[in-house]
C-alpha cells in the first residue's frame, strides 16, 4: 500500500511540475536579466518577424525563446538583443526588457 501511495505522488509531482503553463516574471541569461513588459499577448510582441533564438526550461517544459529580426546571432554567442519574448505555454508569449546584469559573485582574494 505504501508503496503504491508513493508512487501515485510521484506522478501527481511530474504531472503538476510539466503542465506548467504561464510565464516567469524573469529571465536570467547567462549574467543578464530581463523584466516582463506589457502582458501576455497571442503573437511575440517584438518589430518585425520574430527569430527563434533557443529554448529554455520552466519546470520540466521546455519554452521557446524569441527575439526580434537580426538577433540570431544571440543564439550563438553574439550580442544579446534588448527585447527577447517567450512562449508562456499557453497559447501566449510574454515580451521581456534587458533589466541590466546580474552583480558578479563569488570571493575575490585578498
């Protein structure tokens, strides 16, 4: 019986934990962060034709990246673009500002 009420949590945590549907209110790339702009909307809200620029994971779903024309070196190491929109999920795409970077860390000697 035990075992059985083990697994049965089990699935009932992958099953909330991938249909996770919804936007974060961040994204961190690499040392940049970008805030939300505007809500969610049924198309990437950047100029001109969107350029998918990756994946990322929220949860255990994997969420397209997007970003505006142009910024498909970004995917590659190139200059990161100022807008990015995300697909939230659920049939809506959430647009994203550059924030600014994140502060360094770790201990530096002395």
């Amino acid at each position: 019986m035990g075992s059985v009420v083990f697994v049965l949590i089990g699935v009932a945590g992958l099953n909330l934990a991938s249909n996770r549907t919804g936007c974060p209110a961040g994204i961190r790339w690499e040392q940049l962060t970008y805030e939300p702009r505007g809500t969610p909307a049924p198309t990437p809200d950047l100029a001109g034709e969107p350029v998918e620029l990756g994946s990322t994971f929220i949860g255990l779903a994997t969420r397209t990246v997007y970003g505006p024309p142009g910024s498909g070196a970004a995917a590659s190491g190139g200059p990161r673009p100022e807008t990015i929109a995300l697909d939230c999920g659920d049939g809506t795409y959430q647009s994203y500002r550059l924030a600014g970077e994140m502060p360094a860390t770790g201990a530096s000697g002395g």
